[in-house]
C-alpha cells in the first residue's frame, strides 16, 4: 500500500476487468513499464488475474480476483488512517502517503513500534534494544517517523531525547491488522505469521485509544493462543480500566482478572476487525471484556468495520 498504484490499480478494477490500455490511462497514465511492473506484483500476490478479451482475443484484461476484492478493504482502511494525519487528510497515493505509510511499515518490521509501546525511548536506547538493525538504519527509521508525527519528542533525562508514539501512530495499528488479516488467509505460506511481539505491541498501542463507559472498572486479561506446533502459549495484554479510562496496561498475564477474552490470532484479527467474536472465548465480568473488544473494534476501524465477507 506504500505504492501509490498499487491502490489505483485496485479501485480502477473494482469496476470491472479492463484492458491494459484503459487501465493505464484511468490510473494517471504512468510509464507502461512502470506499470507492467506493479500489475506482476499484483498478479504474484494473486490480487488480479488476465485473462483474453473475448470480443478482441488478442488483447488481454485485468480483473480482480476474490483476494483483490478484499484486498481494497486494506486500502480502505490506510484511507481512513490517512485521513485523519495530524497534519490534515493525506490523499491517499500522493508522495507524503506514501512516506507515512511506508515510515509505519517500516517501524513495525524493525520491531520499534513494540519498543516504543512500553515506553518512550532514545535513539541510543533503542539501538540497545533492537539486535538485527544498524544504528544508521534505526535512525533513519526514527526520523521518517518522526516527519510524518508518528512520533514525538519527549522530555529528555539528559541521554539523548526520548521518542513516544503519537495517538495517529496508534491508530496505524488498524492497516496494519487489515493487511495481516489479508496476508494470513491468502498469502499463509508466504507471509509472516503473528508473533508474541506483534500482539504486544497491538495490545499496548492501542489500549490507550480507548473511550469506555464511565461506569466500568476492573481488569481484563486479553489473550492470544500461540502455537509453534508442539506446545502452546498465552500472550496479550492485561487491560486496567478505572471508570471507563485505561489507567494502565501490562503484557505480563499471570495476575488475577475480572474478565478475560481469549483466541487464535486469527479469532482476534477478526473480532477487532469486523466485530466478529465467533472466535473468542470470553469469561468473569463480560460487560468489560465486551466494552473493550467493542472499544478496539470502534478505535480501529469503526464504518469500515462493515466489509465483505
């Protein structure tokens, strides 16, 4: 989605196949090279399909397939993240929306957003953290996030200034749910599964988004089943609320709880997406464990949550 025709490909044949012609020109004319480039891509991740024209059997169409259909429902739902930047709506496909979405992209995969979650750090202290990334490469990580305010500067200790995630950081976390959704039922053997740190730093990201009612306290245990395929293992968050605000969260999940919703990551994907808790298990004071998947569903994607099935 960083790839600004990628998407335009996408919504010109929501309509219908088109020819490769009639395509390039309702998707800005660019270089048929160029093109031809990203519709290989598309068609690899089998989001589009050619096929012959039937009336011209010499010339091929586009079309969407099942996987491009909902693959526009991720697009739809970077639109929504880019349209409330806190510097005003980015159009989806210009130069800056493809910056913040490739700075969001990049900061999940680099594992700095799970950093970031538990605290605000420095540079240096994330490159103390984070094994696999050159110092360079953090920092270059680090300032794309930080001119697109997805990050912010906070009150320094005098060991360099520490780094916190902004609230549209957090709302970044809804794209990138969608297109794990996405890449989990069609791409499963060539994507990456969900891993502990990636729902930590969904739970701990987005906790804090949360408007609940004032009536509600107690705390909620958030669990997601992981399987290496020998043995299993509960991680999340643990969710204190004091009335109808999150005072505080915690990946650390051997405490008591008041409620408790638990599943596959595939059963939360869809609960946080679609409202859909067929796959979750819920337990104790369910008006709290309901407010808060009620909460992440509103926060995350809220109309968009309406999607094909």
């Amino acid at each position: 989605m960083a790839t600004p025709i990628s998407g335009a490909v996408l919504r010109t044949l929501s309509d219908g196949p088109k020819r490769l012609v009639d395509l390039r020109r309702e998707c800005g004319a660019p270089a048929q090279t160029t093109l031809r480039a990203y519709l290989k891509e598309l068609e690899k991740v089998k989001a589009i399909q050619k096929r012959r024209d039937g009336s011209f059997p010499g010339v091929l169409e586009c079309e969407l397939t099942s996987a491009g259909r909902e693959l526009l429902f991720v697009v739809a739902a970077a639109e929504r993240w880019l349209q409330v930047a806190p510097g005003g709506p980015l159009p989806f496909g210009t130069t800056e929306a493809k910056a913040a979405i490739k700075a969001l992209a990049d900061g999940w995969s680099s594992t700095m957003l799970r950093a970031l979650a538990a605290c605000p750090l420095s540079l240096t202290e994330l490159d103390g953290v984070i094994a696999g990334l050159s110092y360079p490469s953090l920092e270059r990580r680090l300032t794309a996030m930080r001119l697109a305010g997805q990050v912010e500067a906070c009150p320094s200790n005098g060991k360099g200034t520490p780094y916190a995630p902004t609230e549209w950081l957090r709302q970044g976390i809804g794209p990138l749910a969608a297109a794990a959704r996405w890449e989990r039922r069609h791409l499963p053997d060539d994507s990456s599964p969900v891993t502990r740190v990636d729902t930590e730093a969904a739970f701990l990201l987005t906790l804090p988004l949360l408007q609940l009612p004032s009536d509600l306290s107690g705390c909620c245990r958030m669990g997601v089943e992981m399987s290496n395929g020998k043995e299993r293992r509960l991680v999340g968050a643990m969710a204190y609320v004091e009335q109808g605000r999150i005072a505080s969260s915690t990946v650390r999940l051997n405490r008591n709880a008041d409620a408790w919703a638990t599943g596959t990551p595939s059963g939360w994907l869809y609960a946080v997406i679609g409202a859909d808790l067929s796959g979750l298990e819920l337990g104790g004071n369910q008006d709290l464990a309901l407010a808060l998947l009620d909460g992440l569903h509103g926060a995350l994607f809220g109309v968009l949550a309406r999607e094909p099935s």
